[in-house]
C-alpha cells in the first residue's frame, strides 16, 4: 500500500501510551477484504462509542510481556514499580471489559465487533483486589500493603524524630560556643547532617 509507513508513523504520534506506539508500529498493510471489513465495522463501534461520550483511558500503559514471562520463571521475582506497571495494564483490561460487557445506554447500531475483540479478557476482579492500596503510583510500596509494614514504617519515624531530638539538643549547645554556621539539621542520602564551621570540625 502506498505511504502505508508513512501513516502508520503519522498514527503512533496520536499514541498516549508506549504500549499503543509499540502496537501501531507493528501494524502491517493488509489486502484481506473480511480483515478489512472488520476493522471498519470496529472503527464505525468505537466511533458510535465517542459519539455517545465513551471515554477510555490509554494513557500510561505499557508493554508487559516481558514482565509477565519474568514473573514466570521459578524464583524470579518483579520489583515493586514493574508490579505497578502490571496492575496499571490489569486494570486498564477490566475498565474495558465493563464498558463492552455494558456499553453506553445511548449508543445506537451494534457492538459486535467490539464484544468479539473484547470476550477473551478475563475477570480480574480478584487479582485487582489483591493488590488494592498495596503500591503507590511512585512504584513503592503503600503503609496499607501490610500491618506489619505499617509498624515498621511508624517505628522508623518514631526513631528519627528521636534522633532529630537529640540533635537538636547537641546543636544548641554547639551553637552557644559558636562552633556551628546554622541551628539547622538536615538529612543528605539518609544521614542527618550538623553544618560545621570548617574551622570548628576538630571540635565536634
């Protein structure tokens, strides 16, 4: 087909998500009048589906294969921001498996095509369950992932406002004898930090 390169890298600008430019850059011309057909009955569904007000989020997604064949392989383990990127495809798949199970009430013409493309996504709802409240959108892990996470996490406050406490006290009575530029004590790579007058160090 002529230009067909050309309008399919015209089409992956419109992509919101590295996973729908990874797909429309693997798109190849096709001659096939059923497979044509097809996408314009699928193209003529979603359009209804616009019209209407149907809204579907793209944005974010990203190419999961790799991680799913990873979390596979026996003692192999994602971190917590390549779960996240799990989830985020998950979830995404069962938004849109709701909305082709149940499509907007005020769309007219058939959706067939779409609840053909859509019927083998599974029912996520456990698997969505299991991770809610677990993994902040940094990639890390939420307080609410576990009770005993929880503890942990308020235990280290508890210690490092004590330790902040206790350098404060230790500032102050530097400060009296002039051994320090600021009353101030900050934290640099997780350790706490007392600014020194350079000519003062021996003294600390």
């Amino acid at each position: 087909m002529l230009e067909f390169e050309w309008l399919r890298d015209l089409l992956r600008g419109y992509a919101s998500s590295p996973l729908g430019q990874t797909r429309l850059g693997s798109l190849v011309s096709s001659s096939e009048r059923d497979w044509i057909e097809r996408q314009q009955e699928l193209t003529s569904e979603i359009r209804e589906f616009r019209r209407v007000g149907g809204r579907f989020e793209f944005a974010g997604l990203v190419e999961i294969d790799k991680l799913v064949e990873k979390a596979c392989i026996a003692g192999a383990a994602l971190e917590t921001a390549e779960i996240r990127d799990v989830v985020l495809v998950v979830d995404r798949a069962a938004e849109w498996r709701e909305i082709a199970l149940r499509p907007p009430a005020a769309m007219k013409g058939e959706w067939k095509r779409v609840t053909e493309l859509s019927g083998s996504i599974e029912d996520f709802t456990e698997f969505l369950r299991s991770f809610r409240n677990k993994i902040l959108p940094d990639g890390t892990l939420d307080d609410r992932a576990s009770p005993e996470l929880a503890r942990i996490r308020r235990e280290i406050e508890k210690q490092k406002r004590a330790i902040q406490e206790s350098l404060r006290g230790y500032l102050r009575r530097l400060a009296e004898g002039g051994t320090v530029q600021d009353e101030l004590v900050t934290i640099r790579g997780e350790r706490f930090v007392i600014p020194v007058k350079v000519e003062q160090k021996r003294r600390v």
